[in-house]
C-alpha cells in the first residue's frame, strides 16, 4: 500500500467520526430532552370522602359478639392448617419461626417466654396489651397492617367468619378458656 491510500482511508475514517458526532450533536438540538421540576405525573383525585358510595366502600363494622357466638371450632381448625408452617398448637409444644398458639387468648402480646419477638410486637407488650378477641381478630386480618414492621409474613385471612372460627379454634386451645365477648 502506498501512502496516497493510508491518507484515503484515515480520512475516511475521520470523516465519517466527524458525521457520526455532529448527526448526534444534531439530534440533541432538535430533540432536546425537558426534565420536569418533578419526577413523575401528576393525578388529579376528586375529594369524594363524604360522598354516599364513599361510606358504603368503608369497610362495615363486624359485631364480633355474634361472630364469635356463631363461630365454629371445626372449621377454625380446618382454617389453622394454613398456620401450622409456622406454629405449633400443642400444649408445652415447642416454637417454630412462629411461637406456640396454645393458651394464645389473652397472653400478653409478644410476651411468651422463651420466643424472641419482634421489635414491633415487643412495642405492644411495652404498652402492657395482651391478645384479646378484636385483637387477634385485627391482627390475623393482615399482620402488617395492625403492627408495622413484625417479622410475621402471613397475608391474612380477609373473610370475617374464617378468623371467627379460627379464633373459636384457638379458644379451645385452652385448660380454662377466655370468656367470649359481650
């Protein structure tokens, strides 16, 4: 090769990174990106929370003297077996990565000894609070919800009935059972 071709094709190369640059030096004129002041889009909510539909979509208030009254051990027991991964029913039964849910009625929360609760729980027990029925009513509804940043990772159960009869369940798990709710 003779040097009058090196020259062609180093220009050429150079030409052509001279257009690749200026055709993206060109675009960034033409499509020049606008960042908002704030990420995100903006979604304009209408205030309907005295509406009538509102109310009716508040979750209603459960009467759980009559749940309990109609609640059935038999079915709880059936519902438990979504528990029994992480907890044991048993009388002097051990801790699994849950504690043991013998005697659990109105135990104090996040108080048995021997299982080491989480922060969360350890707070209610702070208070002096124990495991009543609107309770463990609320907490079995969805764990994380009633105490923030427990360790437990069950979803909930969402029909009201089902933690009705699983807490019946749990009653009976008892020598001298909780009296029911007024």
């Amino acid at each position: 090769m003779n040097s009058n071709q090196i020259s062609k094709i180093a220009a050429a190369v150079v030409m052509t990174l001279l257009v690749l640059i200026g055709i993206g030096k060109f675009t960034d004129l033409v499509y020049a990106p606008q960042t908002p002041e704030k990420a995100g889009f903006e979604v304009a909510v209408a205030d309907d929370s005295h509406s009538d539909t509102a109310q009716k979509e508040a979750a209603p208030v459960v009467d759980l003297a009559v749940l309990m009254a109609s609640a059935d051990v038999a079915k709880g027991e059936k519902v438990a077996k979504k528990c029994t991964s992480c907890h044991t029913f048993d009388l002097d039964g051990k801790d699994g990565s849950g504690p043991n849910l013998y005697n659990i009625l109105n135990r104090a929360i996040g108080g048995k000894d021997g299982y080491k609760f989480s922060k969360a729980l350890k707070a209610f027990n702070a208070d002096g609070k124990s495991w009543g029925y609107s309770e463990l009513f609320e907490f079995i509804r969805k764990p994380k919800a009633f105490a923030k940043g427990t360790a437990m990772g069950f979803g909930g159960i969402k029909k009201d009935g089902q933690r009705a009869d699983l807490i019946a369940y749990l009653r009976s798990l008892s020598d001298a059972p909780a009296d029911l709710p007024q």
